[in-house]
C-alpha cells in the first residue's frame, strides 16, 4: 500500500526550518539552483580560462558593462589585467577613458589576425585611436609594396600590436543584434546587449 503523500504545503514547511546545507542535500531544485548561481558567480570573479598575460591579449567584449560610457558588443581591444582591487579585471582604453571588464563580460582571442583573416570581408572595421603603431616596419613596408591597403596589413598585423592607444575594431549593427548576449552565462544577456546596441544607436542619430 502507499504510503500518503505529503502536501505541498507541508513540504514547503519543513524545507524553511532547515539549514542552508540541509536544504541542499534535500531539496533537488534548491541544490540545480544553487549549484548555477555558485557557476555564474564563480565566471564573474575568478579568471579562470579569461586569465589575460602579464602583457595583455585581445579581447573580444560580450556583455559592455552599463555605465557612464561603455563600448559596442562584440568589439575587439587589447586589454590588460588590472588586479589591483580584491577582484580580477581586464583593462580597456575606449576613445573616453578606461574601462574595465570582469571575466563574464569578455572572450580572449588567442590569434587576432587569424581570426579576422578568417572572417574575411564580413571581419570587423578598425578605428584608430592613434597615429603610432608598434608594428614592425619590415614588415609593414613588404606588405604594402606587394599592394596590401594600409588597413589590410594592420589587420594582418595585429597580433604583434600589444598597445590600448592604438586602435579597436567593431563589428556593424546587425552582426551585434544577431549575437547578442552569445557567449554570456545569463537568461537577460541578449536584452541588455541590444539595451546597450539602442543607447549607441540613439546617440548616434543625435549626433547628425
């Protein structure tokens, strides 16, 4: 013969007179739950994998923090690890100012020049920041004398770049619109990345 089932209600009773750590082992939503937010938590303080060298690498920006200004989904900068303070960041230079980055809000990518080589004609655009670059003359003097525009080598070239100053690249409007919130552990990533792509399209219509 079976034996009652308990009520919901009753349940429910018992579940809130337990510790933290009783609910867990009982209760399997309570543990799925916890065991998620203890992941998402865990990508947006530890580095792990987005661990950035001493030196900097290339980033690619998944979720643009919403602050007083912030930069475009999916563009890509050299960052650097900033861990001065009790969490671990990544450093940008935007054309504002600095801007920094926890570890769910980027992606490294490990070569840059063959990922935008890859991407061919529908790659990013570079803005330059600056004039000064740390490309190798050698190098940058072959390629164009073989006719490669100046735009081209830079890109080819990136990967030699370890400089904030000297340039970013973005992506257009409707490559950021149809991966938004991709790569970014959370359920409200896409809506707050296209919030971000309708603030730099709106200041963008003011400005004309």
């Amino acid at each position: 013969m079976r034996k009652p089932r308990k009520s919901m209600a009753s349940s429910a009773k018992e579940l809130r007179g337990m510790s933290l750590r009783e609910r867990y082992h009982a209760d399997p939503i309570f543990r799925a739950n916890t065991n998620f937010l203890e992941g998402v938590m865990a990508s947006s303080i530890e580095p792990g994998d987005k661990e950035l060298p001493e030196d900097g690498a290339w980033i690619m920006v998944l979720l643009p923090p919403n602050c007083e200004y912030t930069v475009e989904p999916l563009s890509i900068y050299f960052a650097v690890p900033d861990t001065t303070g009790p969490r671990y960041k990544a450093r940008i230079l935007c054309r504002q100012g600095p801007l920094w980055l926890w570890p769910h809000e980027y992606t490294i990518i490990e070569n840059v020049s063959e990922y935008i080589t890859m991407l061919g004609d529908d790659g990013p655009k570079i803005n330059y920041m600056s004039a000064r670059t740390e490309l190798s003359g050698d190098k940058l003097f072959y390629l164009r004398s073989r006719g490669v525009p100046y735009a081209d080598a830079v890109l080819m070239l990136l990967g030699e770049v370890k400089d904030p100053n000297f340039c970013y690249l973005t992506f257009p409007r409707e490559v950021q619109r149809f991966f938004a919130g991709t790569g970014v552990m959370s359920l409200f990533a896409r809506p707050q990345v296209n919030a971000i792509i309708d603030r730099f399209e709106r200041e963008e219509a003011a400005a004309t």
